[in-house]
C-alpha cells in the first residue's frame, strides 16, 4: 500500500475541508483495510479496540469505556461488508453511514456484565462469531483478531478457528494518510494550539500544573475533541526525569515548564505536541538556554533527515547523537507514528537498536512524531520538545506552526 492519496505541497497545514471529506476519508480507511486483508489472505478481521473501529466504520461510542469494557465490536471482511454488534440500545450511533453493514446487539461475557455467567456467554458469543464467518466466508477458519481476552481466544479455538494478529494488520493499514486524513488532523491540531496558546497565556507563578494542564482539556471539549491519553505536564525538578504527570504543584517563576499534549481531538485524530517554557516568561538561565537548545537541534535535524524510501535502521544510526550526559534520560524512541493515537512505527535510537529495534522503510503520507528530552542523568531540570509531521515525496513537512523559543538559541 503506499500513500499516494497524500498531499506533496509544503502548504498541507493549510488544506480545507470540502463538503465530501469525511465520506472520503471513511471509503479511504474501509479500503485501507479491506487491501491489508486481501495481502494477507485473510476473509475478515475482528475488531474490539475501539481506535480500529472508529478507523474502518467512523463510528465512535464511549471510547474510554469501551476500550476498557469489550462491549461493542465490529467484523469487517475482505469485500468491504461489515457487521457491527452494537451495545445496547446504541444503533444510533450508525445513522446516516453510508456503508455496506448489519447490525447486531452485542454479546457482554466479561466478568463485569456477565458475572458467573461468563463462559457460557461467552460460549455463546463465540459460536455466533463462527456461524457469521462460515456464512459470509463458508470454509474459512482464519480470522484476524485486534484484542481478545483469554476466555474469548479459547472460545474461537475450542471452535476451529485459527486466529491472526489483527492488530499489526490494523496499524499497517493505518499507516499512510490519504489529503482527507491530513484535513481532519489539521482540525485537531488547530484545536490542540487554541489549548497550548490558553496554557501560555494563563501560566504564571503560584497556578498549579493541574490548573494550567487544565486549560488543554477545556479547549479540546470546546472544539468537539475527545480525550487526553496522558497527564504529561511537570515543572522545575519535576522536569527530570520525564514521564512525571502533573500534579497539585505549585509553578515557581523562572523554573522550566514542559508538557506533551497527547490529545486525541476533534475528529478522533491526534495530537501530540511538546514544549517547554519558563514559568512568568522569565529569561531562561545559562543552563535552561543550553538544554532548550540541544533539543531543538535534536528534533530539526532529525526532522531535516527524514525522507521516504529511508529505512527506519538507517535513521536511527544516521539521527542526532545524544551528548553522553544526557544519554541515560533519553526519550524511548527518535520518532514514532501517529494518527488516531500513537501508531507503528517506534523507531528506536541506535544505542537501543539490538534490544529494541525492528526496520521498515518510510512512506510518503506517514504522519510521525520527531522526540527530544534532553536532562542530564541526576540533573534538576530537563526540556522536552516534539514535533508533528506528514511525509510527502519531497520530504518532511511541519504539521503545526507552534512557536519553539526560537529567541533562547
């Protein structure tokens, strides 16, 4: 599959929405799907992760819940027919989709809906699914599976079936962007700034981080967005090491303020954007000023060696070398995919490669992530720094005008 519904101007950030792009995004998506399927040999694949459904069918219901209660899914097959088991008294959720698709009511056998009735719901879900795939597929016994607890993998076996990872199907298919996909992710990240701008222009000192990372959920409902996966938001010691959510704080003028949105927006598409200030706009310090600017140079000349047709191995061993002090702190990967929520790939840095490394080669129309934090191993403070992009066949273009503190380099 390759992207060459994908736009190859420098002006993506500005492509509008017409009156026909989110029916062309849905056919887009289905297709996506359908092509991985048919590379694969494979009649149809099961759909429970709640992203995966909302890629092949654009429907959407309680995705936070749903992800963690299996309570609706989805069969979508090779020809483009799908049938949805739906949770209860939700049809409406599938009004006006114009797609080729049967609607079920779900069967619940998680201990939660299910109780000590499980396995024989489960039983029965699992013959039901059999029955759908022999009459829509008769003599097949492969099926692609995205997520499945145990008791429901036993059922499928227990019947005959042979089952494939439908998951890793899933994120290749969701791998290249079609214009469509870069249209509705530009409203998510326009969203995703509105919130980053409210932040800025609210921080001060004597606010908590739990106030100011606030103001990003706030404009993401306003704009119709969703959810926000993490709590990535830290100030001064907190800075260092990463990964540390935001808490009841309280934001001291002068110390460093980073945060990473993973914003899942307007659209259902995500945004994930870092950036790193100084509580009040104070001047940053000598220190502040020189990790500020190793990250900088981190994220722009891995962003300025990306291009399609390169191999993930070879931008790992080609990108930024990571000063030793800062060598320990590194972030846990030199770029990764996204699009409705992270996607594949995870490129590691070189130093990881043998443990944790996998090649693949980039497309034009991938949409990825460039990463830097940049904090010496037992230092005070650290700077985070991400970037959002789309490959195009002349390489690798911003997705979000976000101001870096171009005035600390």
């Amino acid at each position: 599959m390759t992207g060459s519904q994908t736009h190859d101007k420098c002006d993506v950030r500005n492509l509008k929405r017409t009156a026909n792009t989110q029916s062309d995004v849905r056919d887009y998506r289905l297709s996506r799907v359908q092509e991985i399927l048919r590379q694969n040999d494979c009649s149809a694949i099961l759909l429970y992760d709640p992203v995966n459904i909302r890629y092949a069918t654009d429907t959407s219901n309680m995705q936070i819940w749903t992800g963690r209660n299996p309570s609706r899914y989805i069969m979508v097959f090779a020809d483009g027919r799908v049938i949805g088991w739906e949770f209860h008294s939700c049809t409406h959720v599938w009004d006006e989709l114009d797609l080729n698709f049967e609607l079920r009511s779900a069967v619940g056998w998680t201990f939660f809906s299910a109780g000590h009735e499980a396995e024989r719901r489960a039983e029965a879900w699992g013959a039901e699914i059999v029955d759908v795939l022999q009459r829509r597929a008769p003599g097949e016994f492969r099926l692609a599976v995205d997520r499945l607890d145990p008791i429901g993998t036993a059922y499928l076996v227990k019947n005959g079936l042979t089952l494939l990872d439908g998951q890793a199907m899933m994120e290749m298919a969701r791998l290249a962007k079609s214009t469509g996909e870069i249209v509705l992710m530009n409203e998510s990240l326009r969203a995703c700034e509105k919130g980053i701008e409210c932040m800025h222009r609210e921080l001060r000192p004597g606010m908590t981080e739990q106030d100011l990372w606030a103001n990003l959920h706030y404009e993401n409902i306003k704009h119709g967005g969703e959810w926000i996966e993490t709590r990535l938001l830290a100030s001064g010691g907190r800075t260092n090491p990463w990964m540390q959510e935001c808490s009841n704080r309280v934001l001291q003028e002068g110390e460093l303020l980073a945060f990473d949105t993973d914003m899942v927006g307007p659209n259902g598409y995500c945004s994930d954007i870092s950036r790193t200030w100084t509580v009040g706009g104070t001047r940053p310090s000598d220190e502040q000023r020189h990790l500020y600017e190793k990250a900088y140079s981190q994220v722009h000349f891995n962003m300025d060696l990306l291009r399609p047709g390169m191999s993930f191995r070879e931008f790992s061993e080609k990108a930024w070398r990571i000063p030793e002090i800062y060598l320990k702190n590194r972030y846990s990967c030199v770029a990764h995919g996204i699009g409705m929520v992270d996607e594949y790939p995870s490129i590691a840095h070189q130093v990881d490669w043998e443990s944790g490394g996998y090649d693949g080669v980039f497309e034009p129309g991938m949409t990825l992530c460039v990463e830097s934090y940049i904090g010496a191993e037992g230092g005070t403070q650290g700077v985070k720094l991400e970037q959002q992009v789309v490959l195009t066949e002349s390489g690798c273009v911003a997705l979000t005008s976000c101001d870096f503190e171009t005035d600390w380099l």
